[in-house]
C-alpha cells in the first residue's frame, strides 16, 4: 500500500525568476479570482491561504484589497519563498508565509482568528484527508460570521466536463490518493462542520467557485 503522506508535494508547472514564482494556471485564473475574492471579503479581513503556491492569487486579490491582511501558508519551501518575494515586491498587506499543513498534529493551534479561509487547487491533488484536515480546523479558525472560499474542478455526476474527467483520471494514475473531489461529498464534509451548503460559480476552464458560510441551509 503506499503511504501518500510520503509522496513528494504537487506542484503545478511554474516557470521562475529569483525566488518568484510564476505559474501559467496562476496567469489564467487569477483575475477572476481575485475579482470574485475582493467583492466577497469584508472590510478589514484576516484571510488564511492553505496552499498559497506561488503566491500569485494573494497578490491578486491584496492588490484589489489594501484593506485586508492575507495570511499565505504552504508546506513546500519554494513556494513560501515566492509568497514572501511577491510580498515584498507588490502586497505590503501579505505577512510572511507560514510552513502549515493542517494535517499535522497541533498545526492550528495559535495560528489566532481569521475572517475567511481561502484554498485554490489543493484538495483534488493532495490526499481527502487534507481537506478533511481544513474543515476540521475551520470550526476554531474562522470566525462565526466568516467564510470559506475553495476553488478548484469537481465531479458532479453526469454533468461533470469531460476534462475534469481525464484529469481525474490522471491525477489517480500519479497518485491513487488524488482526484477530482465530488462536490456533494465536498460539501458534506464541510456540513459536518458547521458550514451551509454554498454558493456555487463557475469559473473558467470548468472550474468552480464554492463559498461556504454558517447560515442555516436554504
Ligand atoms: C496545484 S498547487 C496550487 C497552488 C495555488 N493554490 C494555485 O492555485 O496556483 C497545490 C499546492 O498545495 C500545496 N499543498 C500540498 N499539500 C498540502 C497540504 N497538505 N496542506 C497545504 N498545502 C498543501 C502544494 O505545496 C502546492 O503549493
């Protein structure tokens, strides 16, 4: 059987200068995200990223939104590298990336309160218990008025595009531990802690947007 927590990270293909990282996904999706991200966040939030990869879509967003303060995370040395230069170089109001993986044991404690949890194309090229990891954690990490906004494809019966399919089907070929999440066990899993079902948009590329918070479900 093989042990998935000890595959190496998924990293998306980036291209590099210094320690900036530059992803092409990034190029393509950041836009949108960051315009749906900045209408949705509150005056002042605190926002933790899991998984910030290059950095690229906080700044996209902390650019938007001077208001906020955005708190990077991943546990690949590179990419915090490229948070920290991107910060340094465009988005005053991202603090210094943190090495979180909330899979590990006490990784939530003392991280404080944040107002919205933001996690971009991590849960279907890690192992379900990463994102079981992030809705357990939720529940002591956002506060109640707070958001979740995941990103990413997802299965959705027979409605589910046909690359979302052959992606899956690849990332189950690298490793059996991957794949495209099904939104309604996504969605399940996150009930579970206490979140409404979502608002669902779709984003480019047959990607969704889902925005959870705590109000009852309609
Ligand atoms: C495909 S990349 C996506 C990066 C970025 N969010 C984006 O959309 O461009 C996946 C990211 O998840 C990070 N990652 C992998 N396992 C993780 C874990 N257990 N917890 C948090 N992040 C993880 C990787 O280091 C990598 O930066």
């Amino acid at each position: 059987m093989t042990d998935a927590t000890k595959t190496p990270i998924a990293l998306e293909s980036r291209l590099v200068d210094a320690a900036r990282l530059f992803s092409p996904s990034a190029a393509r999706n950041r836009d949108p995200i960051g315009d749906q991200l900045a209408g949705l966040l509150p005056p002042g939030a605190r926002v933790l990223e899991i998984g910030s990869g290059t950095g690229e879509h906080a700044v996209a967003v902390c650019q938007r939104r001077p208001d906020i303060v955005w708190q990077p995370s991943d546990p690949d040395a590179a990419s915090r590298a490229s948070q920290d230069a991107w910060a340094a170089e465009a988005a005053p109001n991202m603090l210094p990336a943190l090495d979180l993986d909330l899979t590990r044991p006490e990784a939530a404690e003392q991280l404080g309160r944040f107002d919205a949890l933001v996690c971009l194309n991590v849960i279907h090229i890690a192992p379900w218990t990463v994102a079981e990891a992030i809705a357990n954690a939720s529940q002591a990490l956002i506060a109640d008025d707070g958001l979740i906004y995941l990103y990413g494809p997802y299965l959705e019966g027979e409605a589910t595009a046909a690359s979302n399919l052959e992606f899956d089907r690849s990332l189950k070929s690298r490793n059996p531990s991957w794949g495209v999440r099904a939104r309604s066990d996504v969605e399940a899993l996150f009930a579970a802690s206490g979140w409404a079902r979502p608002q669902r948009h779709e984003m480019p590329a047959n990607n969704l947007s889902l925005v959870f918070d705590r109000r009852s479900p309609i």
